[in-house]
C-alpha cells in the first residue's frame, strides 16, 4: 500500500531543472503539505550539486526534509524507484522524452507543461496526447503548479491510470515501430 505522504517525482536531467522549475515544484509542494520531491539524476552523487539543488528550494521555503535524491540506482533499484512515486513533475521548457515514456511505461503518469517554442517544449504533450493523457498537460505555470495540486487529491484516478498506462502505451503509436518506418521511409523516399 501506498504511504499516506504523496510523493511527486524527476527523474529527469537536472541541467533541464532552472529556477523557474524549482519555484513552481516549490509552490506544488507548499500547497500540499503532505508531500515529498523525489530527484533522480547521477550528478546527485556529487555534494555541491546536492547543497546547490537544496538551496534552491530552501529559497522557497521547502524543509529539507521533503526532498529526496537519489544519485545512482542500479537497474532494479532505477526500476523500483518508479513505485515510489505518486506523479512525475515533467521540467520545462524543455520537457522530459524517454524519461517520460519510461515512466509511463513503468505506470507513472507525467504532468508536462507545453510551453511555445521549439519542439522539445511540447514533448511532454504530445506524448501524453498519444496515450490518452490529455490531462496531464497544462499550458501555463499557474495551471501546471494548479493541476499537480488537484492530481495529488485524486489518488484513486493515478491508481486506476497506473494499472492501464502500459497497455495503452504499448497500443499507442509511440510503441508502433512498423508504423514509424513506413513514415520514416517514406520521408526518406521525398527527399
């Protein structure tokens, strides 16, 4: 069973992690009292990069206590650690790709923020658009910080969507790599 604290996850690149990321993740996190931050990412295991990363949030008021870094996992603990977590806050502007598809597949839905831009600020909604998770994109910082705050009341949607989220992945036309060489070869053929 799931613990009673909700637990919002990156497992993201931390060079995607600027200040406005951290400022609306702190916000996320100041509305909902009972909850933790969940970071992955290699550079973790270096201290400066963890005091730095933890100023950061204390900047906004974020206890220490309610963030938890995670540096280097082996497979199955890289694996596990997708458990652990309730929602994957996507960074932006430039959104997660593999990471988030990972975490789909893993049952862990992303909330993106669609920014304009180039293409990777869209990332995160496209991929959800082709899965079937329209609502976890949001098209504004207030909204992004507004929908995590609604998600994190709403564990028996996350529940249901996780049991599903690799059915519908695999059926979507992100796992549909037949599909994705006819287009490719023929985009290659019009050159």
């Amino acid at each position: 069973p799931k613990s009673a604290v909700f637990r919002f996850a990156s497992l993201n690149n931390l060079l995607k992690v600027n200040p406005e990321v951290v400022r609306s993740w702190a916000a996320i996190l100041n509305r909902v009292p009972n909850s933790e931050l969940l970071i992955k990412d290699k550079r973790l295991a270096s201290t400066l990069v963890q005091k730095r990363l933890l100023s950061l949030f204390l900047d906004h008021d974020i206890d220490e206590a309610r963030l938890q870094f995670f540096p280097m996992l082996s497979q199955k603990e890289h694996l596990a650690f997708f458990d652990k977590a309730d929602l994957a806050l996507d960074p932006f502007p430039y959104n997660g790709t593999t990471t988030s598809c990972e975490a789909l597949y893993m049952g862990l839905p992303t909330l993106t923020l669609s920014l304009p831009g180039p293409m990777v600020s869209h990332q995160g909604e496209l991929i959800n658009k082709l899965v079937g998770n329209e609502i976890f994109t949001t098209y504004s910082i207030d909204e992004y910080v507004d929908r995590a705050v609604e998600l994190s009341s709403k564990r028996s949607l996350l529940e249901g969507l996780r049991k599903t989220s690799r059915d519908r992945m695999m059926a979507s036309p992100l796992c549909d790599a037949p599909e994705f060489c006819r287009e490719f070869e023929k985009l290659l053929l019009s050159l």
